[in-house]
C-alpha cells in the first residue's frame, strides 16, 4: 500500500493547502494532525475520500439521468413518506457523482432542507461526514450515535433528545444517508417520521 501511495503523497500534499482553504468555505474542518509532517497513508486515504466529496455535483430534475450519470439504482420515498404531514418538503433537484446519488428537497418558506443519499462508494458515515463537523447542536463529529432499529435494520442518529436531524444505515444495495435541516431550533424528524422514510427507501 506504502509503495502504490508514494507517487502520489508529493501531488496530493501540494493541493492540500487549497482543499482546506476549499473545505472551510464548505463549512468544514480538518483535523489539524493531517500535515505534510504527520500524515500517513491510513490519513492520506480518509482525506482524498472526503476532498472527492468537494468535486462538483452534477445537477438535474431526471432521476433516470441522476441514476445514470451515478450508476446507482436509486428510487426516491414517495410523497407521502416526507416529512410535513400534509405539507412534504418538495423536490428540488437530483444531485449526482459517480457511484453517489442525492435527492434534495428544499421548502424556502419554512427554511427546512432534506437530503437523501445513496451511495455504493462511500459509507454511511462518510456520506453524513460534512454534516457531522458543522455546529448545530447534536450534529458534532465527537457524539456517539444513537442506535434506532426498524425492521431488523440498525439506523444511526445525530440529533436534539429523540429528534433526529442526521442518519445513515447501510442496505444490501447500497448505503444511505437522510440530513435534514428544520426550519426552527429543538425540531427533527421524530421516530415515526424516520422510520417510514428509512421504510420508503
């Protein structure tokens, strides 16, 4: 592995500096232990995963050019598995990389946001990972996730209490992500309304 990576290290350390200018944009931080000094191969790999998450993302309201583009079978909730009760956050647009799909629904008035991810190169965690190291309460990178079960399915959760604003699970045909950002304080999905998404997907 040492051997396979050296050719890169010199490349990849000298774009580093850019990344992490590019990650705090985001809305991101990176460990200060990853440097140019420090940095071994098991650090070198984690970070080239999460920097490939600041590629840009294509964009469309197809879903078969969504699921094309990314090569994951991917097949929204249907409407009446959003959150809202009668009133779901609508659908936006579809996002998409290669071997990542997200659907994006965005309710300007309310200010709430949904995402949906599925991906089948990245793990649950590394999907939510942007997400975990923002500074919204119950979202810090540091938490331990509460373990729901549904259906003989373990669900991670980051939230306020038993809300829940940030989850992933892993299923045979991929891993998935739900990120959802409420309009007000003390609010998320609560344990009925995350697991008939989780069900839906």
């Amino acid at each position: 592995m040492k051997n396979n990576l050296r050719p890169l290290r010199q490349f990849t350390m000298m774009i580093i500096s850019a990344l992490l200018c590019i990650g705090f944009l985001a809305g991101c931080t990176v460990s200060s232990d990853i440097s140019q000094e420090t940095v071994s191969d098991e650090k070198l790999l984690s970070a080239m995963r999460f920097y490939s998450f600041l590629q840009p993302w294509g964009e469309t309201q197809s879903l078969s050019v969504a699921t094309e583009s990314s090569e994951v079978d991917f097949v929204p909730p249907s409407e009446d598995a959003l959150p809202g009760e009668s009133d779901p956050v609508p659908l936006l647009t579809y996002r998409y990389m290669t071997g990542t799909v997200e659907a994006l629904y965005r309710d300007e008035e309310k200010n709430t946001e949904l995402r949906i991810r599925k991906s089948t190169a990245r793990s649950g965690e590394e999907l939510v990972e942007e997400y975990r190291r923002d500074n919204r309460k119950g979202a810090s990178s540091s938490e331990e996730a509460r373990k729901e079960t549904f259906d003989d399915l373990t669900v991670y959760c980051l939230g306020d209490g038993d809300l829940t604003e940030i989850a992933w699970f892993t299923k045979t045909d991929g891993n998935y992500a739900i990120i959802y950002t409420p309009g007000t304080e003390d609010s998320g999905l609560s344990e009925g309304e995350l697991k008939t998404l989780v069900s839906a997907l």
